[in-house]
C-alpha cells in the first residue's frame, strides 16, 4: 500500500503537480489498485479546469474517487453491493458456541490433584497423536531401561533448576517421577521455554548409574491447518481493554469508533467495510474496575463499578441495531479472577443483559462464527509468559500467543500471577485448533499467523497508566483489526488518524 501511495506521488510529481499532506491519510483507506487511477483523474480535472492549480488537495481526491466510483454503475463494495446498502443488515446474525470453559471449582487440595491429573491426561492424548511421539513409554519403565537406552516420556514438569552449564528437569507421571539433565548448550537454551506445571515430552538417554540425559524437548504444538473461509462476506471486529471508568480512558478515540462503524466517518473504502461488520468481539476488562492496582483510585473518574457498566452500556448501545456483539470478561471485570471466569456478574451490568445485542459469556470462549472457529481469551496468563521467556516482552504479546499455541494450553504456568480455579477438568488445555486465536489484556495491538492460525492480540481505549508506567509498558490504543470472513485477512483501522 505505502509503495502504490508513494508511485502516485511520484506520478503527480512528474506531471507538475504536488499533493497536499492531508492526502496521505485518506489515500492509506483506499484499495491500492485504484490509487493511481484517481490520481490520474485529478490531475484530469486539474488540468482542464484549473490551470493555476498545481496542488493535489483533500477536495479534489474525493471529487475525483466519486466521478470514478460512486458515479459509476461499476461501483461495488468489497461485498458485491451498491455503496447506498448496509450489507451487516441483510444477514441473520450466525454464532454458535463450540465451548464454554466454565466449571464449578473443587475448593480443597484435592480439587488441585484432580486438575493436574486432568491436564495430564489431556495432554497426553493430544501428544500421542503426534507421530513422533507415538513411541513414548511411562516414567517407571524409562526408569528400568538398560544403559544406553534412548527414549521419550510425557510428563508434567514439577521442577525445573536452570544453571549457565546445565539443566534439571523433574518430570512426573500419574505413577512415577524422573529427574533428568541437559547439558548440551542447544537443550540448556531450549529449556528456558519449558516452564514448571506444563506437560513436555523429553527425549533423553539412559546412563549408567540412573543418569538420564536429555537430548531434546518436543512440545504439544499444533499442526499446520489450511485456511478457512466463510461464503459470507461479513466482517468481524476485535476489541478490548477499553476501561470505562477510568480517567484515561480514551473518550474520543472511541466514539471515533462508534461513528466509524455507524457509517458518519472514515474513507469510502474504509466506510465499505464498516458497511460489513456484523459482530464485534469485546475481548475483557470493559471497565477499570477498583482496586485493580496500586494507586488505581487516583485514576479512576467513576468509582462505583455498577456505574462503570452503566456508562459502558451509554457508549455501547451506540452501535448499530443490526450488529452483535459478544463479551467475555478480563480481570478487571466484575466476575471471579481465577481462569476460567463466569461471564460478567449481571447485578453490576444489568443494562447489557437486557439488550438482546449482546451476548455474555465467560472467559476463554470458543465459538463459530459463519464456520470459522475463532478462540477468545483476555491472556492474563501473557503476564507471566512475556516476563519469563527470554526474547519475549510487552512489545510484541503475539508472540507469547504463539507459545501459548506451542504448549497447547492458555495458562501453562501455576502460581505465578495467573490464579488458576482448581477442578476436575483443566479446561484451559487447547483440545480444538482454532481459525481465529484472539487475545487483548497487554493494550499493544499485535497480528501474525502460526501454522495457519491467525493470532490477534487486540488493542485498548485506554491510554498509559502509572503503573504501566513503572512497568515500561506502552500501550497502543485505538487500533481495531477487522476480519474479513470470506478471506481470513486481517484490516487494521487505527482510530488516532481517522477523524473525518
């Protein structure tokens, strides 16, 4: 795009004419295959009109895009359909649910065993589809292997001791346990992302005198999966984090979304695809809360929390009739805290349950949205990823979405900064491969795909806080990916350059 914007440039150059600042911005909206057709058609109407008139401005560029486009009976939107009709209007709203991860927790140590178990067992499964993995036997009989026996087991990692030299990993089955060593530099390195409670296959050697020598980790992972598309040409747009009731809450930036998506503002192009989102995916923490962090209530501008739904509810009851919109919660929502939390306790929001629009679940969700699987988690659980894994950070929380997807569960880590509710299922085990795997939590919009997943780590409203201050955290608010159902491709809209 920036390249077919910068040939236009220099096409208007090259005919005498220059382009005015304001431009770029709108030319940004445009499809790139019709950017120079437009420039073409102003320098046309410049030069037959306004000889004396060597400046390319705002003015003439929509001038001319409607004399090419709206003015033409060839005009059609991304969907197909005259630019006068609201597509996300003719379709019947389509989202089923493939699973809600919510379950009673077990409030006793036993609760714990059981959760471990089950993670266990999970994983284990999962891992035994690998073909790789198809030959792993059980600790105990790893532990009667004759000397120089190479092997694999699965286990669940109950202790890990890094050192600059070497490595130990304590792995445990539902029998045994079994202490092993890396000394290889490419094992140590590989260690840093195993991480304590998660479940890892090793593949070690047996030496004399019990000593078990790792060789190599191999993680759960997911296998590579063709790209899904829906026949529906609708769009879906991701957003979290906005923190309604905090004074930094970014008020105009959001009401620029708000009008974005009624259809008021924005490039034709970009109001061709707001003419096609059908949902819009909140992804947690819609409002501050109190008493979330340090010194939160200096911060706060509404500091009761039904309050802070009710305002919430004033900002979200703008969007369009025809659009759903799903919740989840995040952790500064009113709900339980440790994953997997219940939808959002309706005594504090009870204006978004009664407006059939919305549609209020837990956190993770699972659902189908016109065929394609998309996976919403706010990623509380990023916290402790992006802080333990080296070549990690806040910068780029994509990334730890993808580890996320490497170790097959959303909160691989127990007793860090993720409460986990202990029960007889660990429903946070990532059993199904989603289309669509998408995170909010960290406010820095991120994108990329691993093996054909598309991971989506939403944007905020808010802008930086203290306390993300002094944690070196900078956030990036205001940017809405969309996606396109009938492609899978990703646009991004960021809303502190859209205000017209």
């Amino acid at each position: 795009m920036e390249s077919k914007i910068l040939n236009a440039i220099k096409l208007a150059i090259n005919e005498g004419f220059q382009i005015s600042a304001d431009c770029y911005e709108y030319l940004k909206g445009i499809d790139g295959e019709n950017i120079e057709k437009i420039i073409l058609k102003c320098i046309e109407i410049l030069s037959s009109k306004e000889k004396n008139k060597l400046i390319i401005d705002l003015e003439t560029i929509k001038t001319s895009y409607k004399e090419l486009f709206e003015n033409s009976d060839k005009n059609r939107l991304l969907s197909g359909k005259s630019s006068k009709e609201i597509l996300a209007k003719e379709y019947v709203s389509n989202i089923n649910v493939i699973e809600d991860f919510n379950g009673k927790p077990i409030c006793d140590v036993k609760g714990f065993v059981e959760y471990f178990k089950n993670r266990y067992k999970k994983l284990e499964r999962i891992f035994h589809e690998r073909f790789d993995v198809k030959d792993s036997i059980k600790i105990n009989q790893a532990l009667n292997l004759p000397d120089k026996t190479r092997f694999k087991v699965v286990g669940l990692v109950s202790r890990k001791v890094m050192k600059s030299s070497r490595l130990m990993v304590e792995l445990e089955d539902e029998d045994s346990f079994i202490e092993l060593i890396g000394l290889d530099r490419e094992v140590i390195d590989k260690g840093k992302f195993v991480f304590e409670d998660q479940v890892i296959c090793v593949d070690a050697v047996k030496y004399t005198n019990n000593l078990f020598v790792i060789k190599d980790f191999i993680w759960p992972d997911i296998p590579s999966k063709s790209l899904k598309k829906s026949e529906t040409p609708l769009c879906v747009a991701f957003i979290s984090d906005l923190h309604v009731g905090s004074k930094l809450f970014n008020k105009i930036l959001f009401e620029r979304f708000i009008q974005w998506i009624n259809l008021k503002i924005g490039p034709p192009e970009l109001r061709n695809i707001a003419s096609r989102v059908k949902y819009v995916i909140i992804n947690g923490d819609l409002v501050d809360g109190i008493g979330i962090y340090p010194d939160q209530i200096n911060e706060l501008e509404i500091t009761d929390i039904s309050e802070q739904y009710a305002e919430v509810y004033r900002f979200l009851s703008k969007l369009p009739d025809y659009i759903d919109i799903v919740i989840t919660p995040g952790n500064h929502d009113a709900t339980r805290k440790s994953l997997p939390q219940p939808p959002i306790i309706r005594d504090y929001a009870e204006s978004l349950y009664n407006d059939d629009r919305f549609h209020m679940y837990g956190n993770p969700l699972s659902i189908k949205v016109h065929g394609v699987d998309i996976l919403i988690y706010h990623g509380k659980s990023l916290d402790d990823i992006l802080t333990k894994v080296p070549g990690l950070n806040y910068r780029t929380p994509e990334k730890g979405a993808e580890l996320l997807l490497k170790c097959r569960h959303l909160a691989p880590i127990y007793g860090a900064s993720t409460p986990l509710a202990p029960m007889d299922e660990d429903k946070l085990v990532i059993s199904s491969i989603p289309d669509i795997m998408n995170l909010g939590h960290v406010h820095v919009y991120g994108y990329k795909k691993y093996r054909g997943v598309s991971i989506i780590s939403s944007s905020t409203w808010q802008n930086q806080t203290t306390f993300q201050k002094k944690l070196g955290l900078f956030p990036t608010p205001g940017i809405v990916p969309i996606l396109d159902l009938q492609n899978s491709e990703i646009k991004t809209i960021d809303f502190n350059n859209l205000n017209y």
